[in-house]
C-alpha cells in the first residue's frame, strides 16, 4: 500500500491536533507538512511494528520536540504566548489532547511521546487541574438541536463556565454576540434555518476578536489546509474531556495572546 493511501484517512486529524496544540492553523499546519516533507525527503521514518495512525503522531512529535515547539506561536504573538506556555508543560498539554480529542489510549500516547504510562496518566491530570483553576469564561452556544445544545450547556456549567446564551440561526448568533459579549463561541456547522456556524463566526469575528470552537460530524470536510479554516474542531458525538480540554486550550492561547 502506498504512503498516501496509508497515511491520507489520518492527516486531517493530525492537522486537528496541532492546530490545538499551537494554537494556529497556520503553525499546526506547518508542523505538519514539515513532517511529511521530512519523510518524503529520507530524513525521516515511519516507527516500525505500530499502526500507522500511532507511527504519524510519533513522527509528528519528534520533529515537534526537536525545533523548539513554541516558535511558531512565539513568533505571531511577540513571545506572550511563549511566557504562558511555560506555566504549563508541553507534555501535560500533549498527553490530554491525544487522549480527550484525538482518542488514543494512555498506552498509545505513552507510544506516541516516548514516556511511561504512569508519566502520561500524571500529565493529564496535571493538565486537567490547571484548566480548571485558571480558564473560566463566558460561552455563547450556536446550536440547533435542542439535545446537543443542551447537553454542551450543561458540560460548560459543570466545568465553571457560563453560558451566555443558545442561538439556533446565524442572525441569533450574531445579535447574541453583540448583546452579550462572549468568552468563546461554540458553533455547529449546519444551522436551522439552513445556514453556517462559519458563516456566523466570520461575521462576529468582524466585530469580535474571541476564539471559536466548531462541532461537527465530519470534521475531515473543514480539514484540508487548502484554504483559512477553523484551529479548534470537536468531532460528534463528544465527550465531556474533549469540550473541557479544547476549551481549555482555545482559552489558553488566547488570553496569552491578549494584551496585557
């Protein structure tokens, strides 16, 4: 089998995943193809004896280990991003993404990042308390099932977070906005009335600079790094570690970023 045909079903997700990891579309991508290129190029080899989705992230991580992984984000945000990075270990951050939003088990990542399983299971712990201490914020839903929507609400309270609001069409999203002034947007894709969540986040992205979260069922469609596209996916149906952690994430970087 060829490298494309074995490695093409997992590079929109790898892409999901540093984009969160960076904080960036663009430094997620760029780790990415960097990687790819490394290996295209002999500079670089798939781990043996492992599943190709196990020998991709561990091959994305050795590149990312070895340039110095802030300096994409260090470089747009004037080190700012840098500086709050440093609060958090890279490894913590690391070990509950792979595990609350890219799916892998403690002993995969332990796999993946070359740690034990103890080490992995100590980070995301680590990890998880400093996201709950430090990132409350202000939520507004767009969501038009009322199960989901609800149940997204429900999973942000419990973290600490409140919810401003649910808008179920792009106009209720975009007058919520501008009433209410959120922390963070939480969108669907498909809407009631037939239209975006994309389109109703560019048009609060005009007035608003927050970060925005998209949920969907197909997240390989917004993943193909052809074009401007979301950082931060979450994959129907989710769990409650995978809205926490990227909430988490989207926050982090964003308040770092902010001026001081």
């Amino acid at each position: 089998m060829s490298m494309t045909a074995t490695l093409g079903p997992h590079l929109p997700y790898l892409r999901r995943y540093a984009r969160a990891l960076t904080g960036s579309q663009t430094s997620g991508d760029a780790y990415v193809r960097a990687s790819l290129e490394a290996l295209l190029e002999g500079n670089a080899e798939l781990a043996k004896d492992v599943p190709p989705r196990i020998a991709l992230y561990k091959l994305f991580h050795v590149l990312w280990s070895s340039s110095g992984k802030y300096e994409p984000a260090a470089q747009s945000s004037k080190g700012g991003v840098e500086a709050r990075l440093q609060s958090l270990l890279p490894t913590n951050r690391e070990a509950l993404l792979l595990t609350a939003v890219e799916g892998f088990t403690v002993p995969e990542v332990a796999m993946i990042l070359d740690w034990s399983e103890s080490e992995v299971e100590q980070a995301i712990g680590a990890a998880l308390k400093s996201i709950d201490r430090d990132l409350e914020s202000r939520v507004l839903i767009i969501e038009d099932e009322t199960i989901i929507a609800l149940d997204i609400e429900n999973l942000v309270a419990e973290m600490g977070h409140k919810v401003t609001g649910i808008a179920t069409t792009r106009d209720d999203a975009i007058r919520m906005a501008k009433e209410q002034r959120p922390d963070i947007i939480l969108t669907d894709i498909q809407l009631a009335d037939g239209s975006s969540g994309i389109d109703a986040a560019v048009a609060i992205l005009k007035d608003f600079d927050i970060p925005v979260i998209f949920i969907t069922a197909y997240p390989e469609r917004l993943l193909t790094g052809e074009r401007p596209e979301p950082t931060y996916l979450i994959t129907k149906p989710f769990s409650r570690d995978t809205v926490r952690a990227t909430l988490g994430q989207a926050l982090f970087f964003h308040r770092s970023m902010a001026p001081a």
